[in-house]
C-alpha cells in the first residue's frame, strides 16, 4: 500500500468553529458546556431528531412487543459512540498531553453518532429505494431533462446520507442561515461519505447533494481533510468518523439479533449461541463464568439475552477502540483500509459476520420486515407523484389545496426546476411513518 503524503492535523480536525455564523472563527464562551457538548444538546431538543421515534429502524413500529425505531437506534449509537470517543481520546491524550480538544472526541462522536439517520425517510431503507424507484421507473422519469447530470444522480440514487447533510446545513425558509450551526468538527464526522453520487460506492452511496457541494468543500477546509485525488470534490474520511461507523455497525449488529428474539423469529437457544460466539472459551473463562452466575441469578430470558448483548457490545467497543489507536497513523493519512469492523480478529470477526448472514437471511426477509417495505413503495409513490404534480403546476386549484399543506420551511423561491424537485423531497423525506401513511389515505379519501 502507498502511504499518503499527507497528514490530517488534530488541532484542526476538531474544530470548534460554527459553520454558518459571519464569522466562523469566533465562538461562544460557555462555563458550563463546550461547544460539541452544545451540539449535543441542539440535536436531542430538535423537531427532526423527535421525529424518528415514528420512523421505521427494521422492523414494524411497535405493537405489544417495542421493538427498535430510528429515534432508540440513533440513541444507543450515540451511547455506544460516546464509549469508544471516550476510550480513544484517553489513550490519544497520553501521546499528546497538550492537545486539550482531545478530551472532546466523545461528545463530538456521540453528536455525530445521534445525527447519522436524521436524513432517512419514512420506512427505513425501503424508503430510500421507493424515493429513487420513482424518478427511475416511476413519475419522476420526466425530470431527467430538466437537471443536470449531477443532479439526476443525486435523484436516482436519493440517500439518506446525504440528505442528513441538507438537514443539518441547509437554510430553509424561515430558518436562520446555517441550519443547526454546528461545529465542523461534528458535520465532519458524521459524513460516512465524503464525495458525491458522481462518485458513490457499489452500495450506491454517497455523502452530499449537488446543492451541498460547495457546503461539504468549506466543511473540508475548515477542517483539514486530505483531498481524494481519484474523485472530482473527494475527501479522505475524518478520523471520527470511523468510529461513528463502528458504533452503527456494532449497534444494529446486536441489536437486530435482540429484537428479533424478541418477536420470536430466533429461539433463545440460537440468540444465546449467536452472543456466546463472539468470546472465544480459551481466553475468555472469566466471563463464561460471570455469565452462569448472572443466568443463575436471573431467569428471565430476554433478560438474560440483555445481559449478554450489553457485555458483546462491551466486549467490541474495547477492540475497536485498540484498533483505532493501533492504526492512528493510517486514519490520519487517509489510508486505513475498510472499516474498523473489518479489522476485528478471531472469535469477533466471526460472530459479527454470522449475526450478518442470520440477519440478512432471517430478519430483513422477514414477512412482517417485506410488508413495511411494500407499503412504503406504495405511499411514497404518490406522496412524490402528487405533490410534484402540485408544485410544476401551483395554479390548480387541486394543486393550491395541496401545496397549503406544505409547511413554511419548504415553501421557498424557486428559480429552477430542481429546486422544486428538491422541496418536495425535503417534505416527504422528513416525514415519520405515520404521518406519510395518513397523509396517503387522506390524498387516497380512505377512512374519510
């Protein structure tokens, strides 16, 4: 491997400079809270991060079993991240003691980690799919002309990464300029992605829309970031957002495997094998031992598959953090290959790659899991068909009723056809399952 010339610089990759304010260098003295721990505090008490507590995680929002929503989800990464800032941070502080923003990577990732579904839309990823579906083979096959390449991409391949992005940066109407005014140091971190669709992955993914192009570059500057010279406006990850990666991964690893025992789609047997895998029995006797003395004491089971998914995601932060630090060097050039779950060795390598296999077998092909992903085609289809329909021709009188219902965040000044496409997107994607669903029968007349 060619190592990059190139270093990123922890000084700056934390920077505590707002992005949005007239000048961005200045910030607010706060006695009580530093800025990343203001950022924080901005996204819990904030309408859109609410928001997902009434957006589906995998499985149907909950009947007599709760089950996970993108609002838990979001909440138990963000605790999982805050573990492994923390446990990084304390060893990166012993190398360099004067580096005193170091003991901030655990609220930055934390934030990061809390904000990383905001731009999912209602129905977890089947929603993403119906949103592109819809200008590939549906209604919005007609926009192709009207934008540009960029831009279509960005239509065809809508992701909900990206769209977090705009959530968090754009100023819609009536909002102050900068969106949420983060610091750069958490938008920076929170983009899994750093280029555009023209550059996304084989999993078709990416980071920022065409229209916030020119939002991530300043976001790359401000912070440090290595350009990616093998992609136009590419960027090599910040560091932190490797561990935002691994807390997600970590978190609906187990997670997912805990709810669908839960609902009875694994037995107790299989969910305690799935768990019990990831320590292996040669070096790990103390634990086997705690363990049959915590079973012994509680006999309740999901009780007992509680306790061990906390302990395989103790178990995981402690190695991913060492990974972290190990390969410090290669985060900071850019050059760390895969993600750090992919760095992980022996009996946690192979547990996290068979709860992938169960998960991706039994769990996300389940009927109950298929159902949510059909009726979210159906009412994003003509959630996006009707509403754009009322937005290229506002004169209708069908389509002024329509377009009353659109709040005032999303009622802008449009000067292209994009940006018509864009507001529509904005409203829809930002729904909560239940209102999409109800929204749909009143357009339908069903239940009226």
């Amino acid at each position: 491997m060619q190592r990059n010339q190139k270093i990123m610089k922890w000084d700056k990759l934390l920077s505590p400079a707002r992005f949005g304010k007239d000048n961005p260098e200045i910030t607010e003295p706060d006695l009580f809270r530093s800025e990343f721990q203001r950022d924080y505090d901005r996204i819990i008490f904030s309408s859109p991060f609410r928001r997902l507590q009434n957006k589906t995680q995998v499985f149907p929002l909950p009947g007599s079993v709760f089950v996970h929503n993108r609002l838990t989800h979001s909440l138990e990464v963000a605790s999982v991240g805050r573990s492994l800032g923390n446990r990084v941070a304390s060893d990166l502080i012993k190398k360099n003691p004067n580096q005193l923003l170091l003991s901030e990577i655990g609220s930055i990732v934390a934030t990061a980690s809390l904000v990383h579904d905001m731009g999912n839309p209602p129905f977890g990823h089947a929603g993403e799919k119906a949103i592109s579906d819809f200008f590939v083979n549906g209604a919005g096959a007609e926009f192709k002309n009207p934008v540009s390449h960029a831009q279509w991409t960005d239509l065809n391949h809508f992701d909900g990464n990206a769209n977090a992005l705009r959530l968090l940066t754009h100023t819609f109407n009536g909002r102050r300029k900068g969106g949420f005014v983060l610091t750069y140091a958490t938008l920076a971190s929170m983009v899994k992605y750093p280029f555009s669709s023209l550059e996304r992955t084989k999993k078709n993914k990416y980071g920022f829309f065409d229209t916030e192009k020119g939002i991530f570059s300043e976001i790359a500057n401000k912070t440090g970031l290595i350009p990616d010279l093998k992609g136009v406006g590419s960027y090599f990850r910040h560091p932190l957002v490797y561990l935002v990666e691994a807390a997600d991964d970590i978190s609906y690893q187990i997670m997912d495997i805990e709810d669908a025992h839960k609902l009875g789609i694994l037995s107790t047997e299989r969910t305690t094998d799935l768990l019990m895998s990831f320590f292996d029995p040669s070096t790990e006797r103390a634990f086997i031992e705690k363990k049959n003395q915590i079973y012994g004491e509680v006999t309740d089971r999901n009780e007992q598959i509680a306790f061990l998914r906390a302990s395989v995601i103790n178990h995981l932060v402690h190695q991913v953090a060492i990974l972290f630090i190990d390969n410090e060097e290669l985060l900071l050039r850019g050059s760390f290959p895969g993600t750090l779950a992919d760095g992980l060795v022996g009996a946690s390598k192979q547990a996290l790659s068979d709860c992938s296999t169960v998960a991706l077998n039994e769990i996300y092909n389940h009927r109950s899991v298929i159902e949510v992903e059909i009726t979210g085609y159906n009412v994003l289809n003509t959630l996006l068909t009707e509403f754009m329909g009322a937005v290229f021709q506002p004169r209708g009188t069908y389509s002024k009723k329509l377009l009353s219902i659109l709040p005032q965040q999303y009622q802008e000044t449009h000067t292209n056809d994009y940006e018509r496409i864009r507001s529509v997107l904005d409203f829809v994607s930002g729904m909560t399952d239940l209102y999409a669903l109800d929204l749909y029968k009143l357009i339908k007349g069903i239940g009226v």
